[in-house]
C-alpha cells in the first residue's frame, strides 16, 4: 500500500523549501542550550552519585575516640570498646585506626614535626554500623558505661551540612535543566515562527494548490529537526570534552568525595541521550507551533 | 443543482470590516462543462470573484457551493480536497522561486500523491505543449514573463482538474501562443473541466465557440436576462423562443 502524501516526505517535496537547514542562528543558539543542559545533567548526576555515596559510605560510619592521658588505660579501655563493638549485632565492622595515622592526621593539621612526643593523642576506632540514628545512641550508651573515656562521633552529623549542600546543588542542576529545556523549546518556536514568515508566499501556494497543513508542517519540520541534530552534535562534543577535562582536573584532587562524585558509564550514556532528547522536543515543538500558526491562517 | 460546479447566491465579499464590498450580490451559476470568460473593467472585483472560486477567500455573505457542496463555512482540513479539483492560473504566477520549471509544474501531482514514475511523463508532455521542453530545468527568476505564464498554466491544468481559473492567462504571451494556450483550455474543457478565464483580451472570445460571457460590473454580475442566475430557465426559454 503506497503511504499517504501527508506522510511522505521524499527529496522532490524537500525541494519545496530552498536547499540547506534554516536560515538564522538557531542551530548554534540551540548547540549553546543543549551543552548548557549537557553540563547541568553532569551536575546533577554528579550530585546524585555524591549523595548515595555519602548516605551509604559514610553517613553510618561512628568514629570512637577513647581520650586517656595514661597510655595503658587508653589501651586497656580500646581494647574493651573492641570487645563490645565485635560483640555488638549492629556492628558491620570496627578497625582500630593505627596511632600513626591518627598522628598524621593531627600533624596535617599543625603541621609536620608541630606534635610533641608527650602530648597523649586519643586513640581511635573506625566503625560502620547498620541501624542509623537508633544504633549510635545504643551504642554510645554502652560503651560510656563499660569505658568512661570513650567518645561516640557519628560522622553523619558533621557531614549533614555537605549532604544538605550536595541536594541544594542537585536541586539546582535540576531546575537549571528545566530552564534550559524550557529555553530551547522557546527559541524552536520562535524559528519556527521566522520559518514560516519567511516563506508565507510559497506556503499560500501550497494550500492553494491543496496542500494540507501537515504536509506543510513536514517540510518545516524536517528542517528544524535537522538543526537541532546539528546542535546537539556540536553541544554532545563540547560538553564531552568539558566534562572529560574537569573529571582529569577532579581527580587529580584525590579527595573522597570527588571521587564519589565521578561520573559511571550509565551516567554518561544519559548524557550522551540527552541531544536526542533535545531533537525530540525541538521536533515537537516545532510541529505544535506550526500547526497552530497555521490554522490561524485562511 | 446536480449539474451546477458553482453556484454563488447573493454572495457579498469585503476585505476589511470597514470598507466597501468588493462584491455585492453575485448570483451565479457555472454548469458542469462550461467554458466561461469573465470580463469587466479593472477593479470591476473579476479577481475577487475567483478569488472565491479558487478558496482563497470565502464570501462574507451568501452562498457558495462548490461542486453541489457549501465551501462557505467549510472546515480548514476539508479545504485542500477541493482545492484538489480546482486549477488556477494566478494572475501574478505565484511560482516557487526554488523550483524548476519541471518541479512547479509537477506540485499539485506531488501534493496529491502521485508517484515520481508516475508524474514524469505527464510533466513532460504539459512543458511541451506550453512549449518548454528545453526550459524544463530553468528557475523562474531565468525565465521570462510569458515562459512563466505557461509555466503556471501547464501547472493549472496537470491534474485534469474539474475546474480551472485563470486570471488573465495570455497576458504575457505573443496572440501565436496565447491561440495555442486556448487550444489547450478548450481541449481540457472538452474532457469535462469547468473553464474560467477571466480577461481583458476582447480577440480571445471569439476563439472559443462555445463560450459564454459573463460581465462584471461594479462588483456584481451584469444578468440581465437571469441566464446566469438561472441557467436552467434561460435554457428553456431559448429552447422555446
């Protein structure tokens, strides 16, 4: 069954426009949006990542500190915060941190060689708990009864703040994503607009030879869809070589959370879909604006 | 009527809410087969009444029946499958400036659906008929008044449509190929199509025998006798006179 004329769209038709995309700066206009949206995405998936890692890796991390001037009482009370935290069912796990790490800790904030050998550094245990808020309380219960010395930090607590900032900035990845997404679509329909001013003579011929306003709408359409293919493939490569340099720059910090922040193969496959999400709409919206532009028409 | 392609019933048409009506109180009827010149003097309103005809502008009152159905109030995606039906001759061409001669003459086959295999040869044969076989990849910027002329006529008549308007139609053309364009229009009425040209050239009414004439004058058809009105009763009271 051949395919119905408003359907169709083969290169005699295409010549009913002039030859090349659309005239106007929209394809470098809609480049600039979807790289822009390219990087907000990035953003925001780096915030997202950000936020799991930081939920799952550290925000049920405890660190006990048994702070003891006499160094066998500090080992004798260490040694029996170990027994009860091994002993405890919420426990996942509990290290001892080496004394030389916790010294190199103090020093890279005094700086190297600024601790004397006499002054009693606490000793310290990492320990990942499972059971949240509700097994930190228990747990500082009982070991302030079984080692008076024993001092309780749940890192979730210093690290809300950073949690709190990493949501604000995804939320803000977000919106900004809207906005751009909301701009190109904008900028599709004025193009669209120009399009058909531009070329209301030969449109009035058409209808008047009896084309039908789909089949109008096609050509332009097809037009448009071509510009924004090529905006996004100039905005996909820019924003690939922007993200890839920043990551290179990123990591060089070697800090924890950058590294959780470290876009994953799924991540970049969203991005790299997200152009042809950008053609999608540009289509759409091209399709709407003409279709109603010209049922205004006679 | 079943055999009427237009019927106009005291149609009036302005262009603005302000101004005069350009036509005022048209009554008309165009039989199946007929061939028709139209004429008056400038600004009598014979582009307007085509106008109408061709679907560009629809009556601000009245009646307005295109093939046996009202186009008056008819809904914008009904109109190109009677645009379909009609050919028109532009009196300004209204050629696409893009397109070769062969690519503007092939549009309302395009538009309608028509295969490329299947519209080749057609087209072919119209451009030489009008005498453009060599310019048949020309733009229209190249060509000169008259080639577009037939250009857009060759357009008007490619799809055998069942009525065909044309709005001074030999105007650019030498009398040799404006006898050879009627020749044409004559051959396709012939076939059925309704023919109107409208025209100030008074040498063209003669050549087509079976024309009739319809006057425009001050925005109305000049009908003295009804016989445009009514042309079923004219024709009986000929056939008894």
């Amino acid at each position: 069954m051949r395919q119905p004329a408003s359907l169709r769209l083969d290169a005699p038709e295409r010549r009913l426009l002039p030859d090349g995309r659309a005239e106007g700066p929209m394809p470098w206009v809609l480049a600039i949006m979807l790289f822009l949206l390219i990087l907000a995405a990035a953003g925001g998936l780096a915030m997202t990542r950000a936020a799991a890692g930081l939920g799952e890796g550290i925000a049920d991390r405890v660190t006990v500190q048994i702070v003891e001037a006499d160094p066998a009482a500090r080992e004798r009370g260490t040694a029996r915060a170990l027994q009860l935290l091994a002993a405890d069912p919420a426990t996942r796990r509990a290290a001892r941190v080496p004394d030389a790490e916790v010294a190199a800790l103090v020093e890279a904030g005094l700086g190297e060689g600024a601790l004397a050998a006499e002054v009693a550094l606490p000793a310290m245990i990492d320990v990942d708990l499972a059971g949240g808020a509700a097994a930190v309380d228990e747990l500082r219960a009982r070991l302030r009864a079984a080692v008076p010395a024993a001092r309780v930090d749940a890192n979730g607590r210093w690290l809300a703040p950073v949690a709190d900032l990493v949501r604000l900035l995804r939320l803000l990845a977000a919106g900004l994503m809207v906005l751009m997404l909301a701009a190109s679509a904008a900028v599709v329909a004025l193009a669209a607009r120009a399009a058909l001013n531009g070329h209301r003579g030969t449109i009035e011929t058409l209808h008047l030879l009896g084309a039908t306003d789909r089949q109008i709408v096609r050509l332009f359409q097809r037009r448009i869809a071509l510009d924004a293919v090529f905006g996004g493939a100039v905005a996909l490569a820019a924003a690939a070589a922007v993200l890839l340099l920043l990551g290179a720059r990123l990591a060089e910090l070697q800090s924890s959370l950058v590294s959780l922040a470290a876009l994953r193969p799924s991540s970049w496959a969203l991005l790299a879909a997200l152009p042809a999400a950008g053609v999608l709409l540009a289509t759409l919206v091209a399709r709407a604006t003409l279709l109603r532009a010209l049922r205004r028409g006679p | 009527m079943a055999g009427d392609v237009v019927e106009l019933e005291n149609v009036g048409l302005r262009y603005s809410d302000a101004g005069a009506e350009t036509l005022r109180d048209v009554r008309l009827r165009l039989t199946r087969g007929g061939f028709y010149f139209l004429t008056g003097p400038s600004g009598a309103g014979k582009t307007s009444l085509l106008k109408l005809l061709y679907l560009q502008q629809r009556p601000t009152r009245g009646l307005l029946r295109l093939f046996g159905e009202d186009v008056a109030a008819l809904g914008r995606d009904r109109l190109p499958a009677f645009r379909r039906r009609i050919g028109v001759v532009f009196q300004d061409f209204r050629l696409i400036r893009h397109l070769s001669a062969f690519d503007n003459v092939a549009l309302p086959l395009r538009v309608s659906g028509t295969s490329e295999r299947d519209l080749r040869e057609p087209v072919r044969e119209m451009l030489a008929w009008v005498g453009l076989s060599k310019r048949q990849d020309a733009k229209p910027a190249t060509l000169s008044g008259g080639e577009q002329q037939r250009v857009a006529i060759a357009r008007a008549v490619i799809g055998r449509p069942e009525l065909l308007v044309a709005d001074e139609p030999t105007g650019n053309v030498d009398p040799g190929m404006a006898e050879r364009l009627l020749h044409l229009f004559d051959a396709l009425n012939q076939l059925g199509t309704t023919v109107v040209i409208a025209t100030h050239d008074v040498h063209l009414f003669g050549r087509a025998g079976r024309a009739r004439l319809l006057r425009l004058e001050h925005g109305t058809i000049a009908d003295p006798t009804g016989e445009f009105a009514h042309p079923p009763r004219a024709a009986a009271l000929a056939a008894a006179g």
